[in-house]
C-alpha cells in the first residue's frame, strides 16, 4: 500500500500538548469518515471508560423538532433561580464552540474544552468518533468535572440513536415533532417521533409540549409507563401582561393533579407573581 493511500485510510494524530482548541477542532473534523453517523455502540465503549457510574447530576434530556434550544435556556434560568448549579450541552454553536457547553449559565472557556478533549482522546482508543460525539463525550467530562447539580442536554438529531442519549435522563422532554432530517429520520411525523421518543426511559417522567403528539409517542411513554406531562392536557401555556399593562409574564396552568398558576419568565404576573415556578 503507498504512502498516500495510507494517509487517506487513517485519520491525522491527535494534537499534542500546548495545542489550541482551534486545533482541535480542526483535528475532529478528520477522525471519521462520515460527518453523521447515528448509532450509540461507540459512544457507549467510550463512555464507560470515562464514568464507571452515571452520573449523579440530575439528566434532563430535550429533544423536538423546534424550541429545544429556548426551552434549555428557559430550564437553566428556572433552576439558577431557585439555587441549583446548572450546566447545559447544546449545538450547533453560532460563533465560539465554547457556546456549546455551559456551566452555571457562562460558556466554558478554551482549558475546560481542551482538557475534556484529551480525556476524551485518551479513552476512545481505537473507536471512531463523529466530531459531534467526540464533542458530547467531551461535554459530559466538563459538566462532569463541574459539580453541577442538573445536566440539561439538547438532543442533535432525532433522539434513539444520537450521543446524547447514550445516558439515561431523569426528565425526558420532547418540544414539538415535525418534518425534519429525512434521510436520517424518516418522511412522517410518526417515524419522526418514534426517533424522539427514543430518549423516554422506563418509569421516569415526560414532558410533551406537542399539543397533538403522534401516536408513535404516546404508544412509546404507555409502553415504558412513562409518567407523561402533555401541553394543552394536562397544562396549559400563555403570556399575560404585567401589572403596567406593557412587559408580559410566560405563565404556566397546570391541570393535574390539581389547579396551579406559575409565572416562570418574564417580570411580574398580575396573577400570581414571578418566581413561583415548580422545578
């Protein structure tokens, strides 16, 4: 075999020491053959080599079609106000890849990436890595490192089969289920969310913010005994204006098991007031 073709069958080494993370990032766009790759086999060899255990931050999984990121945001604006540690794993980035990750609501700087990504380099071995699941290896390890007490997690693509799944949640959330991702998802809303259900864990609870759902979702939390939250059931959302009659709150209504009023973002409900929110 020729030198080149050699070169062209095994992926660059990996950064030494004193590398930049741009550099890194240069590095993961050239260790596997195909940009998306879906399946957890991989992940999973890996990830055990990282966390003898799961974690012990609380996991809460969002997957959906649209309003993963907003709802994540929302998440960790909720849980900072009521005193817990948050960190948040998201994608794509708009400028810095340091966006993707963040702890206590500020972005993770260059050390803490690089620093993941060694670790995560020196546990993969011989497993090939998409850039994407080397980066959510790397931002289990800095959340891990973090010692905060909630992970929120946005979901890739789709949910069964994408990085971020490869650890369980202890709160699954699916915002909306649409058209999306054809090659890799399928070409009906009830394929699609068939894939999105795919973070649903046995026992655990579920929030659905799709006020009509595919049944494929509804069947996969009846299967699991999923305790499943829906919009538009079991709560409902709206904004209402602000005692001055110009700035809004987003209050929530929930149903079950008996009547309760939030506000959970915005300045202050007529109604019941900002920072009461459940979490």
């Amino acid at each position: 075999m020729s030198q080149l073709s050699k070169s062209k069958s095994q992926p660059p080494n990996a950064p030494g020491a004193g590398a930049t993370l741009q550099q890194w990032l240069s590095w993961l766009e050239s260790i596997h053959p195909t940009e998306i790759d879906l399946g957890l086999d991989r992940v999973l060899v890996v990830l055990r080599r990282l966390f003898r255990k799961k974690p012990a931050a609380r996991v809460i999984t969002v997957a959906g079609t649209n309003g993963k990121g907003s709802t994540v945001a929302t998440l960790e604006a909720l849980l900072q106000a009521s005193g817990r540690r948050t960190g948040a794993y998201t994608s794509p980035h708009l400028q810095n890849y340091n966006e993707r990750i963040r702890i206590d609501g500020k972005d993770v700087d260059d050390a803490t990436l690089i620093s993941a990504f060694e670790k995560v380099e020196s546990a993969r071995g011989s497993v090939t890595l998409t850039y994407f699941e080397f980066g959510t290896l790397a931002a289990f390890v800095a959340l891990g490192e973090s010692g905060v007490q909630d992970w929120i997690l946005e979901v890739g693509l789709g949910g069964r089969l994408d990085a971020v799944n490869v650890i369980d949640a202890d709160l699954a959330i699916i915002t909306s289920v649409d058209i999306d991702h054809v090659a890799f998802l399928g070409d009906n809303r009830e394929v699609i969310g068939f894939e999105k259900a795919g973070i649903l864990r046995p026992g655990i609870p579920a929030i659905v913010a799709d006020i009509d759902p595919p049944s494929s979702v509804l069947q996969q939390a009846a299967a699991q005994k999923v305790a499943l939250v829906r919009a538009g059931q079991d709560y409902t959302i709206r904004e209402t204006l602000a005692g001055n009659g110009e700035a809004s709150a987003l209050c929530i209504t929930r149903a079950m098991p008996s009547a309760t009023h939030w506000a959970v973002a915005g300045p202050k409900c007529g109604r019941c007031g900002y920072g009461n929110a459940d979490t």
